[in-house]
C-alpha cells in the first residue's frame, strides 16, 4: 500500500505524527469474533441478566476512558521506586491502589531502559487495555502498522517522529486477548523536583504504547 506508513528489527516477540491510513473497518467481513461478541450480549439480554441500558452505559463507561488513567501510573512509577516494582509486578494491582480499576485482563508493564526501547502491537486484532488507556486510536487497527511494526519497527517509529539512535535494541510485543501490555517510558531529562502532576501531562497515549517518547516542552 501507498502512504505514511509503507515501507529494520528486533522481533521478539512534540512531533507531528504520521498514521497509516484509517482502516476500512465497516466494510471488512462479519467476522467469528464479531458474532460472538453480538451472539454473547443478546444472550446476556435475553436472560435478564443485563439491560439495554446497563449494557449502553458499560460501553459509555469504556470510551470515556482516557491515556490519563496511565499517565498517573507512569508519573507515581517515576517518583516512587516502591510503587515502580509493584507497577512492573502487576500493573492491575498496582492501578487500584490509585483508584483505578484496569480491568479483569493482566496488564504487564515493559520499561524502556537506556539501550532498549519497547513497543506495543497487537498482530491478530487490536486488543488493547481499553480501561487504562481509552479506546485504541485508529492507525494502531489497522492492518498497516499490525503487520510492519513487528517487520520494521525502526521505520514505523520513524514515520511517527521517532527517530532512536542504532544502538538502541527494540523490542516489540504482541498483546493478546489474555495479556494486554502498556510502555513504562524513561523519564525525561530536566524534570528533577516535578509533582506528579506536571509529570503526567508529559505522558501522551503514544508514549504509552511506545510510538513516541515523553519530552519537555521547549521554553
């Protein structure tokens, strides 16, 4: 295909941003996925275990969610150390304590390191931690980044902005629908004495997945 995100890797599985073009979702095949899905909420309102309304307001509840929820994770992990390995152990865990309720899926946190660098794909679908980090954007359903990211991670992140030095291993992982994954990003230079607060306003939903880096605004 032609675009942003056509055409090196490790595979084991601030900037503007270039996606790959949105996929054409409405128009794909009725998949087995999408049958269960319907064929598992008409059964759940059949038996009146559920209203429609109930029903309407879970999935309300789910799209208001936003990168916020892991901003904080990422803020309280760069000034707590404690909290980081309770973080890096279990990311659901560790949500609650804040308040946040991540949801009944593990979630493993994967911190970047001075010589590596860790993003997020999921190769099947798109599954994704929906309750830390809101609904997934676009480019990361679609077919384009699923299948390069784990081909050419180097020259997608390129296409976002992200340019890493040649000594900087990356490691791509593959969410699947029994384990999700978010990004444990450094922490900027220049942020000594920052609350927490300030901190998580640097943390972006790309940086959580790992296409970007947080970085201190200029001036």
């Amino acid at each position: 295909m032609n675009g942003p995100l056509d055409h090196d890797h490790d595979h084991e599985h601030g900037e503007p941003h270039r996606h790959p073009p949105r996929p054409d979702l409405e128009d794909g095949p009725y998949t087995w996925h999408m049958a269960l899905t319907d064929a598992v909420a008409d059964l759940l309102l059949a038996k009146g275990l559920i209203t429609a309304d109930e029903l309407r307001r879970t999935v309300e509840e789910i799209d208001a969610k936003s990168p916020a929820l892991g901003a904080r994770l990422v803020a309280r992990a760069w000034v707590d150390p404690a909290f980081k390995a309770r973080l890096l152990a279990d990311v659901n865990a560790a949500a609650a304590e804040l308040g946040i309720d991540a949801g009944g899926i593990p979630i493993r946190a994967i911190e970047c390191g001075p010589g590596e660098h860790h993003v997020i794909v999921c190769t099947l679908c798109s599954c994704y931690p929906r309750l830390l980090l809101g609904p997934p954007p676009d480019w990361y359903k679609a077919r384009a980044y699923r299948s390069r990211v784990v081909r050419e991670p180097r020259a997608v992140l390129a296409e976002f902005g992200l340019e890493l030095p040649a000594d900087v291993r990356v490691v791509v992982h593959d969410s699947t629908a029994e384990l999700r994954f978010m990004v444990l990003p450094r922490r900027p230079e220049g942020t000594e004495g920052w609350d927490e607060e300030r901190l998580a306003s640097l943390v972006t939903r790309d940086c959580l997945i790992g296409v970007a880096v947080p970085r201190v605004p200029e001036g």
